[in-house]
C-alpha cells in the first residue's frame, strides 16, 4: 500500500507555529540563508530544476516563473503569495499556514531575493481571519528575529470572491479595484502589481521552497511522477470513508487516493464518480481511477489536479443534480467582464436546471455541449474557461443520467 | 520600424513589433469583427468577439489585445472561430430587447451589423432571465437604455480616459454587472457634465441623442462637417441632417483638434439654431426702437461712433474685451484693432478676467 509523505507537513504537530523559536530549532531559515550565499541566477536555476510547479491549480514551473521577473528590468518587483483559496472543499493553504506558517514566508523570502523584491504581499481569503492573526503574528516574530532581511511582508484579505483567487484579479483587487482579471499577455511576471514584475505563487508552492533548497533540486525532482514532481496535499471530501486531508508523491492513482488513503465509499456503497481539483474539475468515472495523479496525466482525462480537493459521489448521486449546484457557483461567481462567461454561466445554469427538472430536450444537451466549448475556449479568465468542465466531462460519462431526466 | 512576419489565413503579412493580431489584419486588410475595441481607448478584451485560432494554442486568443509573434499562424475564420462568434452572439441576443425595428442606432449599430453578418437571427438561449432596466431619459440629452447595453465598457473607458470625468463604473457582478453611475442613479444625478463621449463611443443603441429619437434611420441621416461655433478650441463635428434639418450632432473621429471629444455644449447646445428668438439681421436702435439693418450699415455706424469716441476723449477711453467663443484669429484682431487702431492697450479678454 502506499504511503503518505510528510514533506511539506512534516513540522504538523511538531512544532508550535505561533513560536517562530520552535521553527528556527527545526532548522527553518537556513534555506533562506543558504539562498542569499548563492548567486539569483543559481538559485532560480536550483529552483527550476526541482521540477517544481505550482501548486495553484495552472501548473506551471515556479523557477522559469521566477526567471520571467528576475530578467524583468525595474525599479521595484513584487513577491504575492496567493491564499485565497476559494475553491471549494479546499482547505490545503489553510493548514499549512495554521501549522507551519513560517514555512510560507521563508519561502516567499527566498522568492524575493531570487527577483529582486523586498516587498511581499499575502491575498488571504476573507473566510480565514483566524488565520490572518496566525500570519500577521509570524511575520512580527520573524521581523523581530530578523531573520527576513530587509524583505518586508504585509497581508492582505479578500472579500469572498472566488475570481480574487485567479492571479490579475487577485492584484487588481491589492490595487484597490473591482477584483476582475486583466487580458494576458502582459504576464504578472513582467507588468503585475502597480505595473511591476511580480510573483504570484500558491501557499503550497512557496511551503516547497524552503525543503527543495535543504534538500536539494535532484532530491525533490525524484519524488513523486516525473512531470510534476514532489507531494501533494489533498483534501478528500464527499462520500469518502476519512475525510481528512493527506500528503502523498504525485505518482499514486486516483484509485489508491480513494480507497487506500481514504478508505474507499462508506456504507459499502458503490462509486460513481469523483471530482478532483475543486468545484471546475472534470467528473471521472469509475473506469477513470486508474489515472496517475499528476498535472499532465489528469489533463490527459480532460480532468485537473487543480487544487487538490477530492470530492467524492457514491452510487446515490443524482449527476445532473451535483452539476446543476456547480452551475449555479459559477454563474454565481463570474465577475461579469467577458461575454461568453457572463452570459454564459448564466445560460448554463438555466439550461441544467431545466434538465434537472425534466424539462430539458436532446437539443439541450448539444447546446450545452456547443455553449460550453466555446466558453472554455473563448472566455478571458480561467474562471469562464474551466466553468464548463464540469458540464462536459459529465456529458460525456454520465450522459445516461441526462438522458433519463429529458 | 522593427517589423514581424506572421500568417493571417495562410497568408504572409508583416506587422510593427507589439501589435495586436487585430492590428496586423487590419494592415492587411483582413476584417475582424470587435465589439469593445475602440482605437481611442485603452484595450478591455472583454467582449471576445474578435477571438481567432492561432496555431499551437488551445484557446482562442482576442486578437484586439494579443501581440503577434514571428511565424504565428492566426486563422480568422475557422469553423471554431465562428462558431464561438455565433455563440457569443446568440448570447447577447438572447439578453437584448431585439427592437431594432424602432431602435434609433439601426444602421450605426454593431451588434445588429453583426448579427447580419453571421446569420444569426434568433437565439437558442433565449427564453430565460433578461435584464428589465427603467430606461433613464432623466435628462435632456442622453437616452440611456441599459437593456440593449452589452457591457462593453466603452462608455466607462470614455468617460474616465477622453472626458476625465469618470461618472461610470461598473456595479454588481456576473450576469448583473452593470455599467453606470455610481450608485446606480440616473444620469441627471449623477457627476455627468453631458459630454456625450459615451453615446459617441456605444457600438448600440445602449446610449443615444435624445434630439435624435424617431428622426430618422441612421442610413437616411446626411452628415455635415463643421466647426463647433462655441468656443475658440476650434472642435470639429458632424451636423446629423435629415430633410434639410439639423436633427444633432455626431463625433467625427477625423477631426485634428479634438477627435470625437466634444463638451456639452458643442454636441447638444446647437438648438439655437432653430430658436425664434435668434437674431438674424444687425439691429440699430432708432427712436428707442431696435430695426433691422444691413451690415453695410451697421459697419459704418460702429466705425462712426468709435472714431468720435476717440476723437472727443482720447484712445484710452476705450477699452475691449474679447469672448472666449472667439477663435485665435478673431481674437488677435481684436487686440491688433484695439492697439494698432484705437491706439490702446485697454485690451483683456473674458477667460482671463
Ligand atoms: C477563478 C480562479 C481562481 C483561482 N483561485 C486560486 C486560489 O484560490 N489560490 C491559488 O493559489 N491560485 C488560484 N488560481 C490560480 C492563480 O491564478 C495562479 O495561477 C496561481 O496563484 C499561481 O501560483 P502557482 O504557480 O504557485 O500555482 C485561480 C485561478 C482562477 C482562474
Ligand atoms: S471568464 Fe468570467 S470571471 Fe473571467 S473575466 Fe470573464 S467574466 Fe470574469
Ligand atoms: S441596439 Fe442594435 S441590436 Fe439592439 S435593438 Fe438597437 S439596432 Fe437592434
Ligand atoms: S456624458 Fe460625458 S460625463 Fe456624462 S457619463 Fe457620458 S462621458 Fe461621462
Ligand atoms: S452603454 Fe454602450 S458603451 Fe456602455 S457598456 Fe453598454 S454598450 Fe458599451
Ligand atoms: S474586440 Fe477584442 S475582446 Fe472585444
């Protein structure tokens, strides 16, 4: 059976987090102090290699991330740590920055001196006030250790959001404005905060730094699958046996997720699907489980690593039901700036609600097939694109549930 | 200029480093449609109707805020790309009153020109939730008809980046965003100073001239280019005439001086023109009555008495003061008159005093 592993949660329990005495003991900073002896073009290099990526739900490799501000030239750049996590079922970020939230700062101190930046930015989901004081009380005791330098960290709360979580509307919002996303190209790397290079990393992401550089690149880049290495944290919600959260190497399949770490379906009832990677990921059916966890192999599935929030729906589920409940969040949670999302979301909802008051028709079922492909391709944010996953992925495997309700 | 080389439909065109792909067809002649692009403002690309395929990437990019790339292969016309044309259309349409048959900006219309375009004529989304604003014809102006409004921010960016006078934003979210004044209240409550930027820069019949209303379709609207008579900035626009009749004013985004900016004044003071009151003769005053005259008379009467005025109480007894709706011109021979002519420096002009 496989084995959970405690990288990024290995002071859970261990250490008090509310004393910064007893992270230094465990050896926290001397990744940082390690970093600032090394040169910020070998230190992103290091950071490449490992192989990490991020671990907000888009996956992309943090050290070439870091690179993109590093060669960015300006007078000031921007290090924002993204704790909003809004998605729901999630709760990761929050338990590593109750229990370990040095760890995140370390890791965003590192990040500073790789760009260049003495200024970092926590965006903490509005739901978490507790855990603001838990950081606000970190970075006071690491300013009085000193062991920050002369990187400077303030938080920031969102407002309830979901859109605030993706990174534009995330700095829009630290900006002062409606917290809606900006068009890429410009990349917040390159024009970000205020204009400036900034990086946007998840909780998880800047948590990895600290031990990928105690440990080193090669260490990290042999955990787990090889396309996107380390651990994950999940958090295993729904009709699932422990709903707990685990740690546990990218190269386990959803299978061993469900039944070996979560102890499978309850009462003895059958599966029928799961929903991995928060409230936009794709539907996998039972002859799906077999997939390797990692980022490249559940987008092979049409489905997402995301966020790492498994929900899991047991033979009892109404399909049609669960996703006509995420329509209502989306259309719910569009900021409304693009066309095809905010018109969109809103169509899709009513056309799933008609089916799932058996109203619908065979043409409902194309047109929301038509509806939601365009929206994954044409909407300006990853909101209004990864909206209609849910629809699809269920349209595709539980098309029978649909069928029934017409 | 650094140029790019890229292929638009298969063929190669170049484009300056840092266009758009919307740029670089337009060079090359190549449409793509856009409903919140606007030259004069900052890019949105909100209403992606401008998306296009590009090989190599997933999504359909919006060409009207995407940089070309050397060798990108762009295809503005591909089955996906029409098909998310039509839809986000269909979408719109499904949440706009479709009145085009009395709407005043058929003809200048984008979206209805568009939905012709691409055959769309009904929507398979409609029949749903479809927004149920109070038209706001508060003032005597605007006809502000948030119901045909398609949120593309054009208003907003025009009022905040040609005006300054930001009286717009956006309010709530979703599929209720809303563009408009800050709490929601009419024009005529709000900070608005009437500039009419917005109605300039709708692409529908969300804003339009109050004067206009039922005048005349669009198409039957003879546009007249003139020079604003209210000031000395020298705006240029276009008269709306129908059937030989001033009917409003419409921005000329040709104009040097000030593109399609006008102030209240210019864009919806030009109802003297047709005021009774309005004098249109020179009149001299005999026997404590005004009569007409002929200018010829006038002249000689103003030269008459300015010379004896002179002559009895010496040039610094006269003074001038110039307008302010004066041009340059006019107002460098009023002070070259008073110096040159009456021999004093008893010269100002209203916009400093
Ligand atoms: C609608 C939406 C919500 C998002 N919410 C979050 C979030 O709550 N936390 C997060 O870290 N990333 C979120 N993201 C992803 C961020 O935009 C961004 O990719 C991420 O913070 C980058 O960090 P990473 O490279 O470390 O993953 C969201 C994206 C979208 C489109
Ligand atoms: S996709 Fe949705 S959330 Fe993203 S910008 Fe468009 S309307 Fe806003
Ligand atoms: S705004 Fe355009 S589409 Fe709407 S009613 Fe008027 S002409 Fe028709
Ligand atoms: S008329 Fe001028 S001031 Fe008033 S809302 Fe429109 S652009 Fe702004
Ligand atoms: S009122 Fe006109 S300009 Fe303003 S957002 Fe609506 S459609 Fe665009
Ligand atoms: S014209 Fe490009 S998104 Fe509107």
């Amino acid at each position: 059976m496989a084995e959970e592993m405690r990288i990024l949660m290995r002071n859970y329990g261990k250490i008090d987090p509310l004393n910064i005495d007893d992270y230094l003991n465990a050896g926290g900073y001397k990744s940082l102090e390690k970093a600032r002896s090394m040169s910020q073009k070998d230190l992103i290099e290091e950071v490449r290699k490992s192989g990490l990526r991020g671990r907000g739900g888009a996956g992309f490799n943090t050290g070439m991330k870091w690179n993109f501000s590093y060669s960015a030239v300006a007078d000031q750049k921007y290090v924002i740590c993204n704790a909003d996590e809004g998605e729901p079922g999630t709760y990761k970020d929050r338990l590593i920055m109750e229990n370990d939230p040095q760890s995140v700062l370390e890791g965003m101190a590192i990040c500073g001196y790789a760009i260049g930046s003495n200024q970092g930015y926590i965006y903490c989901r509005g739901e978490y006030p507790y855990v603001v004081e838990i950081l606000n009380t970190a970075i006071q005791q690491a300013k009085e250790k000193g062991v920050l330098g002369d990187f400077n960290i303030e938080v920031r709360m969102g407002a309830g959001a979901y859109v605030c979580g993706e990174e534009s509307a995330l700095i829009e919002s630290i900006e002062g404005h409606r917290g809606e996303p900006r068009f890429k190209p410009p990349f917040p790397p390159v024009i970000g905060l205020w204009g400036k290079p900034t990086i946007v990393n998840n909780v998880e992401t800047f948590a990895n730094i600290p031990v990928i550089l105690e440990k080193g690149a090669d260490w990290y880049a042999g955990i787990g699958s090889k396309s996107y290495p380390g651990t994950k944290l999940m958090t295993l919600t729904g009709d699932i046996v422990k709903r707990t959260f685990i740690e546990v190497p990218t190269d386990i399949t959803i299978r061993q997720l469900i039944y070996d770490f979560g102890g499978g379906i309850p009462e003895g009832k059958k599966f029928k699907a799961v929903q991995i990677g928060g409230t936009s990921g794709g539907f996998i059916p039972e002859t799906l489980l077999d997939t390797l966890i990692d980022f490249d192999s559940m987008a092979a599935i049409g489905a997402t690593l995301g966020s790492g929030a498994v929900f899991v729906m047991d033979e009892t589920r109404d399909i049609v039901d669960v996703t006509n409940r995420i329509t209502k969040f989306f259309e719910h949670e569009s900021c409304g700036k693009c066309s095809p999302c905010r018109e969109g979301t809103k169509r899709m909802h009513e056309i799933v609600d008609k089916i799932n008051n058996g109203l619908g028709s065979a043409t409902d079922l194309d047109l929301l097939g038509r509806l939601g492909t365009v929206m994954s391709k044409a909407c300006l944010c990853g909101l209004g694109q990864a909206a209609p996953s849910p629809v699809l992925t269920t349209l595709q495997h539980f098309r029978s549930e649909y069928s029934n309700k017409l | 200029m650094e140029m790019v080389n890229l292929y638009i439909n298969g063929k190669e065109v170049a484009a300056p480093t840092g266009s758009t792909i919307m740029q670089a067809a337009d060079l090359a002649g190549i449409e793509i449609p856009r409903l919140c692009y606007d030259p004069d403002l900052s890019a949105l690309g909100a209403c992606r109707l401008c998306v296009v395929e590009v090989k190599g990437n997933r999504l359909l990019p919006a060409s009207c805020v995407t940089p070309v790339m050397s060798g990108m292969e762009v295809f503005t016309e591909s089955p996906a790309v029409i098909e998310a044309r039509r839809t986000i259309l269909e979408l719109l349409v499904a949440n706009h009153p479709l009145d085009c048959m009395t709407c005043d900006k058929l003809g200048a219309c984008k979206l209805a020109d568009y939905c012709y375009h691409y055959g769309v004529k009904e929507s398979p989304f409609a029949g749903g939730e479809k927004h149920q604003y109070k038209c706001d014809d508060s003032n005597p102006f605007i006809i502000r008809d948030l119901n045909k409004c398609i949120l593309c921010g054009a208003c907003v960016r025009a009022c905040e980046e040609m005006t300054g006078q930001d009286n717009l934003s956006y309010l709530y979210r979703g599929f209720h965003r809303k563009a408009t004044t800050a709490g929601d209240v009419d024009y005529a409550q709000s900070d608005c100073v009437f500039c009419g930027q917005c109605v300039a820069l709708c692409p529908t019949g969300a804003l339009t001239e109050k004067t206009m209303a039922g005048q005349g379709r669009r198409w039957e609207i003879e546009r007249v280019r003139t020079t604003c008579p209210f000031c000395g900035t020298g705006c240029n626009f276009d008269l709306a005439v129908k059937d030989g009749k001033v009917i409003g004013v419409l921005s000329n985004p040709d104009s040097p001086v000030n593109g399609r900016s006008l102030c209240v004044k210019g864009r919806f003071g030009w109802d003297f023109i047709y005021n009774e009151k309005r004098l249109t003769t020179p009149l001299i005053k005999k026997n404590g009555q005004f009569e007409a005259a002929s200018w010829d008379e006038a002249f000689d009467l103003i030269a008459q008495k300015f010379n004896a005025i002179k002559d009895e109480y010496g040039p610094d007894s006269f003074a001038a003061l110039s307008s302010a709706r004066c041009t340059n011109e006019e107002n460098y021979l009023v002070q070259k008159f008073t110096r040159a002519y009456m021999g004093t420096n008893n010269v100002d002009h209203c916009a400093r005093t």
